[in-house]
C-alpha cells in the first residue's frame, strides 16, 4: 500500500472539502440568508470547473508532483516562492482545523473545560500518526473517511422528519444583489481546500484513471454541502440559521427516538472532531511532502509544528464572536492561495508543456 490509487484518492478528497463549510455553515447563511443554497449550487458548479481542470493537467501530462509543476511552468525562484504560500495556506489550514475543533467542542460540549485542555488532546495523537510512514497515514485516511461518510449518511436520516421545506422559499424574494457574489466567493473558498491533496498524487499509480474517479468524488462534496446547507436552512430557517454558531450541532439535538432516546449529538461531535482532525493531518503532512528533502529531522519538525499550532489556536479560539470574524476573511485568503495561487502556476505549466512540445 506504498502506491496511492484514484479510489484512496476519492477519500482523501472526503477528508478535507466538505467539513468546514458543513461545521460552521452559519458563517455562509448570515451571508447569504434563504438562498444560500442556491448560492452553494452556482458557487460549487464554479469550483467543479476549477476543480476538474487542476487533475485533467495534472493526468494529461501525467505529472502528479505538485513541486514540478509550480517550478516547471514558471521560473524557479517564482515557483517556490508560490509554492511557499501554497504551504502557508496548508498551514493556515491546519490552524483553522485545531482551532474550530476546540471551539465546538468547548461551545456545545465541555464549557467549563480550557481550550488548551481540549487542544492537547486533539494535537497528541497526531504525533503518533504524522511521525509514521505513508502507509499509515493511508489506512488511517481510508478508515477516518470511510466512517465520515457512514456518519452523514445516518444523521441525514435521523434528522430528516425535522425539516420543513417552506424555511427555503421562495426564492431570489429580494432579487439578485451583492450577496450572490459574497456568498458564492465564501463557499468557493472554503470548498477551495480540496487542492490540499494535491502534493499526496506523487505517490499516485499511474494506471489509476484519476479524471474519472476525482469526477465522483467531487460530484458526492457537491451533494454533501448542497444536501447540508438544505438541511439546516429547512431546520432552522435562514433567521436562526445565521445566529447559531454550530448549527448542525442544534440540529442534531432535537433528535428524538421512542420518546426517550436522544444521542443525535454524538454525530455531530464524531463529524466535527474526526473530520477536522483528519483535515488537519492531511494539511500538515502536505506541508511535510513539499519539503520532506530540507526537513532534516522529522520529529524536530513536528514538534516546532505543533507548538506553533497550540499557541495559535490557543489564542484564536478564545471568543466565539472574533474566531467567526476571522473565519470569513480566512475563505477569502483561500481564494489568494487555494484558487489563484494553483491557477496561475498549473496555467503556466499547461503553456511551457504545450511550447516544448510543439518544438
């Protein structure tokens, strides 16, 4: 399993697009109110497009490393330098994962407990996964992912007596305005982390049809948001939608069975803690696959990580009200360094590939 096939891919892919936009999906709502999820259908049909185009360079020229192409296509100094801020966008990504991770967990859960209490917890076993080799992590993603997809698929159903279909019409009632592009530009973003997969295609086997699985797995993210953001605006209504930090956190309590059994909750906490985890590994060892040959010592380079990331999520996670402020310009800093930043160099790959040859 030293190979990484387009199926592993597909959850790898699992692992890292949806969660956030399904974790914190009031921060998309108060943007864009009722018709967020028809905002979510034209902003998602976007990032498809960017989305298919970045794998159909990347198995054309049947060039998976990520370092390659950032330096190929532009000159070597550029192409690093991009390739710098890419890796501070997987950083960013990993900080963000931490960090909401702590804050739902201490918003729904555990109020009374510190933050740094619950990020200890969250940052120690990824000690014992990050320091092993790709084969590990592997069967982690596949196992992690798997179970996430599992999860959805049983909340969906445990939930879906509470909906009531009239919170989400009618639709465009104030016409069509600034919100649209807002909106559409914050989804874009935060669906945009999907490039943090990227750098794993090196491993990929080369006989593995990667379009066409990539394809499948985008199509799913597309019906998990569009399904959720449906879910909780038909709960909630777009009103009370917006002004809950953790919506599906909500949602996931009024479940009731027989009269008396209620653990709709537990969902919740296993989407939010295994999903954000397993995007904050995926980002982490990204970074590490970039410069795996300038890192010397592996676990020197965990341990500065992972500091970095407590002291920063620490900090971070204090006030809900400031996280979520931050939050929304943070989608808006993945579109500089998870859309434009990968455009720019996979178009100027696309180009010096095309000159060479026709030489």
């Amino acid at each position: 399993m030293s190979k990484l096939s387009a199926k592993h891919f597909v959850l790898f892919i699992f692992g890292v697009t949806f969660i956030s936009f399904k974790t914190y999906s009031s921060l998309f709502i108060s943007e864009g109110g009722r018709d967020t999820w028809v905002y979510t259908i034209i902003a998602y049909i976007v990032f498809l497009i960017f989305a298919m185009y970045l794998v159909y360079v990347m198995d054309s020229r049947k060039t998976y490393d990520l370092t390659q192409i950032f330096t190929l296509g532009l000159s070597k100094t550029l192409g690093n330098i991009l390739l710098f801020i890419f890796s501070i966008g997987l950083f960013l990504a990993a900080l963000e994962s931490a960090t909401v991770e702590a804050n739902a967990v201490k918003t729904n859960f555990f109020i009374e407990t510190p933050v740094w209490y619950i990020l200890i917890f969250f940052l120690l076993p990824s000690f014992f996964i990050i320091g092993k080799k790709f084969t590990t992590l592997l069967i982690f993603i596949i196992l992690t992912s798997s179970s996430l997809i599992i999860n959805f698929i049983n909340l969906s159903l445990i939930t879906e007596k509470y909906k009531n279909i009239k919170y989400i019409m009618p639709v465009f009632s104030n016409g069509v305005g600034i919100d649209l592009l807002k909106t559409s530009l914050l989804i874009i973003g935060s669906l945009s982390t999907f490039v943090i997969t990227l750098p794993y295609l090196k491993y990929l086997n080369k006989n593995s049809k990667l379009k066409k699985h990539s394809f499948i797995a985008l199509l799913i993210v597309g019906f998990v948001c569009i399904y959720s953001i449906i879910g909780v605006l038909s709960t909630f209504g777009p009103l009370r939608a917006s002004n809950i930090f953790y919506p599906e956190y909500v949602q996931s309590q009024l479940v009731q069975i027989g009269g008396f059994l209620e653990f709709g909750e537990f969902f919740f906490v296993f989407q939010t803690v295994i999903g954000m985890f397993l995007k904050y590994l995926i980002a982490t060892c990204g970074i590490y696959l970039i410069y795996e040959k300038k890192i010397k010592s592996k676990k020197a380079f965990i341990t500065v990580y992972s500091i970095a990331i407590f002291i920063l999520a620490c900090f971070l996670s204090r006030n809900n009200y400031t996280l979520f402020n931050i939050l929304k310009y943070y989608q808006y800093v993945n579109l500089v360094i998870f859309v434009i930043v990968p455009l720019i160099a996979f178009l100027s790959f696309q180009i010096s590939v095309h000159k060479t040859s026709k030489k």
